[in-house]
C-alpha cells in the first residue's frame, strides 16, 4: 500500500478519489486567488470573457496595456456601433430625398423646355406654311 501511496504523489496526482485525473502540477488544477481577481480591471474579464486562471494573469496585463484608459464595456460599444448605424442611415434617407427632389425639378426643367421645343416647332410650321403661301402668290 505503501508504495502505492508513494508513487501517486511521486507522480504528482491528487490523492483524492474524485479528482485523479488532475496532476498537481496541472495549471488548469489550481485556480487563482480571488483577491488577484478582485483586484482586475472589468475591462480585463470582458475582454476575456472567463475567469483568468494563474497561468493567463499576462493576458490580463496585456490586455490593460492594450486597452488603457479609453476601454468601453461590450453593451457600450455595441450601443454606439447601432447609434453611428442609424445617423449613417438617417444620411443616406436625406441623399435619398434630396436626390428625388432634385429629379423633380430636372423633370419639370425637361418638361418646359419640351414646351418651349414644341412652340418653337409650331411656330416654325406656322411660318414655312405662310413662306409656301407666300412663294405660290409671288409664282401666280
């Protein structure tokens, strides 16, 4: 029995039943302390999304390095990506708008001066009728 005993802990295994497929040695097997995570920012876990184990406390010093002082919670974000969506597309209804409004009015520029074509036409057809009229009155 002895030597059992001996070998699990030369092994480095956990003497308790339950958690023997855990090595002591194991990084995942001891978690950290929660004064370390008391002591992290909120940016750290949201960027992280989990709670840190000791062996990715770096990750947590990166990611203050990274993030500084201008971090902004995800729902704050988020918030503001849907704000800027909708002033883009508040934008765009107004380029909409003022587009059509400027085809109606190159609409009715193209109507007045099919008018103005048309008159111009009559009055053409008006005047070769009355040069015709007058030719055949100068030929008689």
């Amino acid at each position: 029995m002895d030597n059992v005993w001996s070998y699990l802990i030369q092994r480095g295994r956990s003497l308790v039943p339950g958690n023997y497929r855990h090595r002591r040695t194991d990084v995942n097997y001891y978690d950290e302390d929660e004064n370390e995570w008391e002591t992290m920012e909120a940016a750290v876990k949201d960027v992280c999304g989990f709670r840190l184990r000791r062996y990715r406390l770096h990750v947590t010093q990166v990611a203050k390095d990274i993030i500084d002082e201008d971090y902004k919670p995800y729902f704050v974000r988020v918030s503001e990506r849907l704000e800027e969506q909708r002033k883009q597309l508040k934008e765009q209804k107004k380029q909409i708008e003022q587009q059509k409004k400027e085809l109606q009015q190159q609409k009715k520029e193209l109507q007045q001066q099919q008018l103005w074509l048309l008159s111009q036409k009559q009055v053409l057809t008006k005047l070769r009728k009355q040069l015709e009229q007058h030719q055949q009155q100068q030929q008689q």
